[in-house]
C-alpha cells in the first residue's frame, strides 16, 4: 500500500469520516475529514500522521479489541525483534494486517 493509502484506512479504523461537503462556522469547504471526538478538525491535513508518529500510532491502537491487541503484538513481535521500538511505519503496517486492510 501506499503511505496515503495506509494513513487514510488507519484514520477510517480510527472513526474518521470523508465528506464531500463541510460547513464550519459558516464557511463551506469542498471535502474534508470529521471526527465525532474532534469536532473542530476538518480539513484533510487534520488526519494523524500515523505513519511517522508514535503518538498517533497509539492512539490508533486504542481502538483494537483485546483479541485484535493478541494478534497485533504477535505480528509485531514477528516484524520486530525488540516490539517496544517498532517506529510508527512498522507498526502502521501491522496494525492495517491486524484488522485484514492491508493490501500489497
């Protein structure tokens, strides 16, 4: 997959939304993302950086059920030797695996 690719199916997982058309505060914007727990993000920048950042890439992690947090470590530990420093691309990758969106 492509890093957009990658970065848009984890934001999906996430809860984010694409809408074709925003209204915020009176000014319309073309398309952008929303989130029910970030209401004041809308813009297609606004998504988390998934693929380069630690702190989204937990965040992201939150959302996986306990059994998906068995496989996820099990597939870390076998893309990683030391799992604890896996970057933020490795483990984009293995959690779009764990939940069966990664395509090659």
């Amino acid at each position: 997959m492509k890093p957009e690719q990658q970065r848009i199916a984890i934001a999906k997982a996430c809860g984010w939304k694409w809408n074709a058309e925003c209204d915020f505060a009176g000014r319309a914007f073309p398309e952008c993302w929303t989130h029910d727990d970030y209401p004041m993000a809308f813009l297609p920048c606004d998504l988390p950086d998934y693929l380069n950042d630690l702190n989204a890439m937990h965040e992201a992690e939150k959302v996986l059920t306990p059994e998906q947090c068995d496989s996820y470590q099990h597939l870390l530990g076998m893309t990683v030797n030391r799992p604890w420093h896996a970057t933020a691309t490795q483990r984009a990758e293995v959690f779009l695996q764990t939940l069966n969106l990664w395509t090659p």
